[in-house]
C-alpha cells in the first residue's frame, strides 16, 4: 500500500501499513486519540440526575487544571522541537531531552493529557469522564513503557536519567516505575 500520508504525518514515520500492523505503536497512539476525542461527549450521568449538586468550586478547579494541562502541554511540545512523535518508537536520530519540563518527568505530554483529563472530569462532574481519565492513564502507562524500551536502546544515558526522574506522576505505581525494570 502506497504511503500516501501528508509529509508532516510521513516524518513522524505514520504510515497505513504501520496503522495495519502496530510497527511502531501505532495502536497505543489511536488508542489514546479515541479517549482523548470522547472527552468532547457530553457528561452523562450528570450530576443532577444522581442527586448531586456539583460544588461551584471543584468546577472552578477543574477548569483551572484543564488551563494547567493545556500549558503543560505547550511547554513539552516546545521543549521537544525536532524530536516529537506521536508514535510511542523514538523517532530514528532523535536527540533524548531531559531538561525543561522533561527535567520534571520523563513523560511531561502524558502528564499534561492526565493533568487536563482530571480537570474535565472535576469541571463537569462527571462519571464517564472520570472512566475515560482511568482508561486514558492505562494507555499512557503502557504506550510511555513503549517508549522507553526504545529510548534505552538508543540512548546510553536513558537509564541514568529514567533512575533518577519520575515517569508520569511521580509515587503511583502504574505511572511512575523507576525501581521496575521495562517490561
């Protein structure tokens, strides 16, 4: 099948036949754009048909971390420049970055995604959008372990830096692995 992808999508090596096979993670990346797409549904139940009077201020939070997200993640896109992808396979030549917001975890997009998700989730008050951050950190947790079996074969100095820096949420066991070997 030809590669008939945009350049852009191409450069991050996206490809139909990657998307048929999963060379490169593609499943865990169309995975985690699902959950993240149902994020726009609407809450359901909401609050008022269980009963519940959603407090003004946990909506102003989840507003807030939503804000807090967005930015978080705008700092690690920048802070990655030529080496982002999407793919949880290290793009081929790509320089590791272990400083800015890469300096305080080494997965700071996916915290940024669970950053924004809880804040939805507060925002609307909602059970579905609480099971969409649940499924959302277990693929993160799996796609981020992905990545990392890459990232210490090509990068000498990975292990040092995955010791010593948390991977998603610093103390919760699915999203931070430091003392537990890659699967």
């Amino acid at each position: 099948m030809p590669n008939n992808l945009p350049e852009p999508l191409r450069g991050w090596g996206l490809s139909w036949a990657g998307l048929a096979d999963n060379r490169q993670g593609e499943w865990w990346l169309a995975a985690q754009g699902v959950l993240i797409l149902l994020h726009l549904l609407p809450v359901l139940p909401t609050p008022a048909i269980l009963g519940v009077a959603w407090p003004r201020s946990l909506a102003i939070t989840g507003w807030g971390l939503l804000a807090l997200g967005l930015a978080l993640a705008a700092a690690s896109f920048l802070n990655l420049g030529d080496s982002l992808s999407p793919l949880p396979d290290p793009k081929p030549g790509a320089a590791l970055v272990t400083t800015g917001a890469y300096g305080r975890c080494r997965h700071p997009l996916y915290q940024a995604l669970l950053i924004g998700s809880l804040g939805i989730c507060l925002a609307l008050g909602s059970l579905f959008h609480l099971a969409l951050l649940l499924a959302l950190a277990g693929v993160l947790g799996g796609k981020a372990r992905r990545e990392e079996r890459g990232l210490l074969a090509r990068h000498p100095g990975y292990a040092a830096y995955r010791a010593a820096t948390a991977a998603i949420i610093p103390g919760l066991p699915w999203l931070d692995w430091r003392s537990v070997p890659p699967a």
